[in-house]
C-alpha cells in the first residue's frame, strides 16, 4: 500500500458512463428551478454521491462532465480517499475564461495541501484514455494526478481549444500521457498556448506526447518519460511533433528507451522528433537517450537545440531541414543496436537534407573515435563549426556529399 494512504482502507470504486448520476445532474439548481448557478468549487472522492458542495457531501469524478464551477473556481479531487477506477473516459467541453482558469487538482482533503489523485485505467484491447478535452473546454488547469494503466491520453486533446496548463503528474504504465486526436465529428483538435510542467511516466509504450494537427505556442518543461521497448510494432517517440505544430519549446525534458527492436532492416525510435512543416522549434536542455534510432530526430526548418545531451542512440542528432543550430551541445557514445541484422550505421550526428546549412557551436564529442562524428545523406551540405570539443583523432570526414569549415580559434 502507498505510504501516504497507510492506515486508511477504501475499495475502488469502479466509474463508467452506464453510472447512475442522477445527483450530479441536479447539482446546484437555483431556487427559481431554471438556472444553473455556479459554485466556487466542487469536491469529488471515489465513493461521493451527494452535490459537491462540501467534503462532507461530495460527488464523483464523472460530474466533471457536468460541472457548473464559476471560471476562477476549482473542482477539488479527493487523494487521501482511494484510487478512482476508470472504464470510460471523462469527457470535458467547457471550461473557464481569460485569466480565470479553472483548476483541477488532487488535494487531501483533510488538510486541503496539493496531493496526487491516483487515477486507473484499462490497458489491453478495450484501454482507458482519462481526460478527453472537447469543443469548450479551454481555459483549465489540471495538476497533482497518479495515473496508472492508461492507454492513448491520460490527456486527451479531441477538438480545437487553448489555454491548457498540465502540472506535477506522474503516470506508469500507459500508451501515451498527452496525445491529440480528433473526437467525434471534429475534423482537427489542435492545442493552442498550453504547458506541460513538472510531468513525469515511465513504463511509456508509444510516447510521452504527440502534438500535432495546427497546435501552437506550446512548452513543455522539467518532464521526464522512460520508455519500453516495442517488438517490432508501432514507431515509438518520447515527444513528437507531427502536421503544422508550431512554435514549441522543450526545456529541460528527458526522453529515455524509445526503442523498437527486431523491426527488420531498419529499427526506428526517437527520444523527440519533429517533422518538415513543423516552425519555431527549440530544444532546450533537454536529453535523448537509448533510442534505436535518433535521439534528436529533427526535420523541421531552422530548429535550434541549445545545451541538449544525447548518448547511446544510433544517431544522437538527426538533421534534416535546411537550417539548423547546435550550441554547446555534447553527444555521447552512440549504440548501434540492430547491428547483426540492420542497414544502418551509428554517428553522432546525421545530416538528410540537400543543400543544408548546418551550424555547430562548442559542440562536445565523446566516446570512440573511430565513430564518425558526421554521416551526411544528401548533397551540397554545409557545415560551419566552431569551438568544438572532439577526441583526438576524432573521425570528421563526412565523403564528398559535405563541405566543413572550421573557424578558426580564438
């Protein structure tokens, strides 16, 4: 049993749709009997069954679908109470209002101090997506959340909405903790200014987030994934980018074990990647490790990757857009793991683009010099370095595809 629940002994309640929310449904009507009035805050545990007003007459987490909190309220989700069991997604489309968010928050509620809500869900062939954010639902934050067996969303992005903050929560065991994929009849579900903070998973089988179809003006920031390694399969990728995503920021993210083994000649699996219509990517701080394929896997134009570490991928850095930046970044000891089986080889860094304009800053290489620090896979390139920190002998020759000018010293 989890430390902080030690002593206290409740049974799971399990929550679907099919489930009876006939107070939910009469939460908070006006003495009129014709309006809705909103509340400041909303108190949910596993087991609640009255209004919400109160902890002591608390309702259950499927009336978020229903919620009429006041923008600038809270609805408060019991941790100190047991583990909320999930069959069905909690489908959210409303929400609050510039500069008034609504706040959604595990706390223990005999002391009101933040506190992780452990949320789980299904993994298999029926799999539990948890927060599914549709049409209206801008304008939340959501924070202090343990989920555990989640398939595709611990956070769901189903339609176009904005004003999303996501803090301080942890997952295990889960196909992806932030995904956006159309619901329903929308045809797009793009995310606009939102934060990932302070999120951590592990156990991750496809990816820590895909952000994807007009998404914009996102950061993600001190987040953590640890992967599991695919059989084959799917293309797993801790964080990507993907359609016309723009304007993102990583800082200080780490994606670790992204692999797909025994996936024939070519075994794929990136720590990030972004794609060609991609814009304004920066990578900063951030770490890529054991990836089967790139720990930095970047396709979009002018992406820039400043003091970012990536080691034991087959290629650490991956360029293939027509500009890109490396300041003061180190790669490490790049593992060729399909290396029996594979076409493929390892390097530091790996330039696929035509006519490329490549810039490395104070770049550090380390491990065996007989790795070759460029491969370079198209024509015309250029590449413009200065201050870098090679081995001796370090391998720089990257064929007749690629001209290297080094600055000179200062």
């Amino acid at each position: 049993m989890d430390a902080r629940r030690a002593g206290r002994h409740y049974a799971p309640m399990t929550l679907s749709r099919r489930a009876l929310l006939a107070s939910s449904a009469a939460i908070f009507v006006s003495a009129a009997g014709c309006a809705t009035a909103r509340v400041p805050t909303l108190h949910i545990t596993p087991d609640g069954t009255g209004d919400g007003a109160s902890w002591e007459t608390p309702t259950n987490l499927e009336a978020i679908e229903d919620f009429s909190v006041e923008p600038g309220g809270e609805i408060l989700i019991a941790a100190d109470r047991g583990e909320y069991a999930l069959t069905d997604a909690i489908e959210i489309s409303q929400g609050g209002r510039n500069r008034k968010p609504i706040r959604i928050r595990g706390v223990n509620s005999a002391t009101g101090e933040p506190m992780p809500a452990m949320i789980r869900g299904v993994r298999g062939e029926e799999e539990t997506d948890v927060f599914r954010l549709l049409r209206g639902a801008n304008h939340l934050t959501f924070s202090h959340f343990e989920f555990h067996a989640i398939g595709n969303g611990c956070f769901r992005v189903g339609a176009p909405i904005s004003n999303i903050t996501i803090e301080d929560c942890t997952a295990d065991d889960i196909y992806r903790f932030l995904e956006n994929t159309e619901s329903g009849d929308e045809t797009a579900a793009s995310l606009s200014t939102f934060a990932v903070r302070r999120c951590s998973a592990t156990r991750v089988q496809r990816g820590f987030a895909r952000i994807r179809y007009g998404s914009r003006d996102g950061l993600f920031e001190d987040c953590r994934a640890v992967g599991v390694s695919n059989e084959g399969g799917d293309i797993p990728v801790g964080c990507a980018l993907d359609d016309r995503a723009q304007n993102i920021t990583y800082r200080r993210c780490i994606m670790e074990n992204f692999q797909q083994l025994n996936a024939g000649d070519y075994w794929n699996g990136d720590g990030f990647s972004d794609e060609g219509d991609n814009r304004n990517i920066r990578y900063e701080s951030c770490e890529a490790r054991g990836s089967t394929d790139g720990g930095f896997d970047c396709k979009s134009n002018g992406v820039v990757l400043e003091n970012c570490v990536a080691e034991d991928n087959k290629r650490n850095f991956r360029l293939w857009g027509d500009t890109a930046t490396l300041t003061n970044c180190t790669s490490r000891t790049p593992n060729f793991r399909g290396a029996a089986v594979e076409i493929a080889s390892p390097c530091h860094i790996w330039i696929g683009g035509d006519n490329a304009q490549i810039q490395l800053s104070d770049v550090t290489i380390e491990g065996d010099p007989e790795t070759p620090i460029l491969v370079v896979d198209s024509d015309g390139v250029r590449v413009q370095v200065s201050g870098a920190h090679p081995p001796e002998d370090a391998n720089w020759d990257p064929g007749d595809d690629a001209e290297i000018v080094f600055a000179p010293q200062q």
